[in-house]
C-alpha cells in the first residue's frame, strides 16, 4: 500500500467513526408549561445534541424573562450545551399563564425552591445527574441561593454582574454615580444626587427615580463595550407578548422591590424599598462553596460594582474560584462578558461533566 492510500484508508477509517455519532446527536427544541411550585412556568430547552451537558440560565430583573432573546444572546451555545430558558415566577408567559393571583408567593424562598424543582425536572426529563447553573444580576443571587440549597445538583456555578448585597450594592452605585456627575461638572445631576442624600431613603420611588436616571445616564457614558445582541424572536414579538412582559417586569418590580402591589388609593412616593431583594445578604448565607464557583464582572458595571464581587468571591472557599473583570464592560448584557462566560464554561466548567 502506497503512502497516499495508506492516508486515504485512515481518513476513511476516521470518517466511518464519526458518522455514527453524528447520525446518533439528537437535537432538541422544546418549549412547554411544567408543574413548579403548584403553577404552571414556561421553560425552553435547546440544543443540538441531548447528551451535550445542560445549563439552566437565571435571567434578571426580577421579572426580565430571557426567553425573547435567547436565540441572539446565546447564538451557536448550543453546539456545545443544551441550553435551558426558564420565565420565572411572576415573568414572561410564567406571569402571563398565572397572572398576578400569585401575589403571596413571591418570596426569595418561595423563588428558590422553583429554581430547586427547575433542576430536578431537567435532570429527570434530559437524564441527567447533574447541570451547570448560571445566572446574571438578580438572577446572580438567586442562583447562589439555589447552590447554598442543593449544591449536589450543579457541576458549577457561573454568575455575572454578581449582586452581593443589596444595600452595599445601592450605597456603593450611589457614591460611584455621584463622584462621575462631580468629575463631568454635571451641577445639574449632583444637585439632584445631592437633593435625596445616599441611600438607604425613607421612601422609594422618587429617590429610586433620580438615582437611577443618573445611575443610567453614566453608565451609558462609561461602558464603552457594546450590549449584546438583544433581538426579539418573533414569536415573542407580537404586542400582546410585549405588553405581558412589560406587565410582568411592572408587576416583579413592585414585589422585590417595594414588598407588594399597592392599592389603588395608594400613593407610591410614600412606600419604601423594603421587598425581598432589598434585603438580600449573600455573604450572610455562607461562604464554603462544595463546587467551583466563577464570577464575570463588567469593570464599567455601576449596578453591581466589581470591588463588591471581587471581595465577596474572595472570601468563599471552594474547590475552584476564579474573578474575571471585563474592562468598559457594564451591567446589561453585552458580547465581551458573553464571549468570557463561554470560555469559562467550555474549557473549566464542562470538562467536569465527562
């Protein structure tokens, strides 16, 4: 045998072994209702092959569902992951199926515990023993607090723009913003900064108002890296299906953040920020981590400030840690922190799935 055909003999050998595998991938392209928490929630799941490993993603908010731009925001994720869109409690067609008769269980508990039946649904439904768990902002602290809970399900925990504590999350943003607005000469903003004083505010939304409308107008200023790809899939793109995910985001909004929906004859300037994400103290829940714990942050981000992140993931002990500043990078998504989420996850997190 010449060493040409010898060649060709081995490139169809290699050939005729990846066919099969190939021929045996099964794709899967599901979207349905599932039972969690006694209501009805919509979950997504997406991959080009079932036996890839599964990532569950916590989207933000509360109350901004991923589900209408997941096929943009995680183009060609799954070649290498089944990927796994759930409309939480109180978002997207989770809200729209329940409506707001659901008033009395939105708790950081309650919230947790439907992360928990989440992942125990996935691993029966794809056959898995375990999956991969990644979340961003408000869905950064729940995932922890699904990991403090069931740590045994997740190979890996991947959190970005991590919210650490809220209050220490607002007053460091506030003096962030401010020290922007006094280094730009903005007299206007640090006179409407300076009119409702750092936080904590004895009411919430006119302060909540003034600040995040500074807080947004800097961060457009000093985020340099563009946001991602946020397209809206046409099935989501109808005007009934963005009325219901702005009523959603209205209605999550009003529960972590104020405590509950106001009455009518209600005056908002007089309530304050007291819902359950005010009160959220991740630091406060434990810091040994049984799994391998990352963190990307946006080093523009003025949300969730990277020395927060920084320092809360430098007091937890884990078998693996690893702090990954995006510089220019803010809080909304955007394709530099997409692109170091996936390196991390493809070379650290999903060769622990073998």
């Amino acid at each position: 045998m010449t060493m040409l055909r010898y060649f060709a003999a081995l490139l169809s050998l290699a050939m005729a072994c990846a066919l099969p595998q190939a021929a045996n991938a099964k794709p899967i392209n599901e979207e349905m209702y599932v039972k969690i928490g006694g209501i009805e929630q919509w979950i997504t799941i997406k991959g080009s092959d079932s036996a890839n490993p599964v990532i569950l993603v916590l989207h933000g908010g509360p109350g901004d569902a991923g589900s209408p731009f997941a096929d943009s925001v995680f183009a060609g994720w799954d070649k290498d992951f089944t990927m796994v869109q759930w409309d939480q409690r109180g978002a997207g067609h989770t809200y729209g199926k329940s409506g707001p008769s659901i008033e009395a269980t939105m708790t950081m508990d309650r919230m947790t515990q439907d992360g928990i039946e989440v992942t125990q649904y996935l691993m029966r439904h794809l056959g898995k023993s375990k999956i991969i768990l990644t979340g961003g902002s408000w869905g950064s602290v729940l995932g922890i607090t699904m990991v403090r809970v069931r740590p045994g399900f997740f190979y890996a925990y991947v959190g970005q723009a991590q919210m650490v504590n809220f209050q220490k999350n607002l007053s460091a943003s506030f003096a962030h913003v401010l020290q922007l607005a006094e280094a730009a000469k903005d007299k206007k903003t640090v006179a409407a900064l300076k009119s409702i004083g750092p936080p904590p505010w004895k009411t919430a939304l006119p302060q909540w108002r003034i600040y995040r409308n500074a807080k947004e107008t800097y961060q457009a200023k000093i985020a340099t890296v563009p946001d991602g790809p946020m397209r809206i899939s046409a099935a989501y793109a109808s005007p009934a299906e963005r009325k219901q995910y702005s009523d959603a985001d209205d209605f999550s909004f009003m529960h972590f953040f104020i405590g509950r929906q106001p009455g009518p004859k209600e005056d908002l300037a007089k309530l304050p920020l007291s819902g359950p994400f005010t009160r959220v103290d991740l630091p406060a829940l434990g810091t040994d981590f049984p799994i391998p714990i990352y963190i990307v942050e946006g080093g523009a981000d003025l949300t969730a400030p990277p020395e927060l992140a920084k320092a809360y993931l430098e007091s937890i002990k884990a078998p693996r840690k690893g702090f990954y500043l995006v510089p220019n990078a803010g809080h909304q998504p955007n394709m530099a922190m997409m692109d170091v989420t996936r390196k991390i996850l493809l070379e650290q997190v999903k060769p622990l799935t073998k």
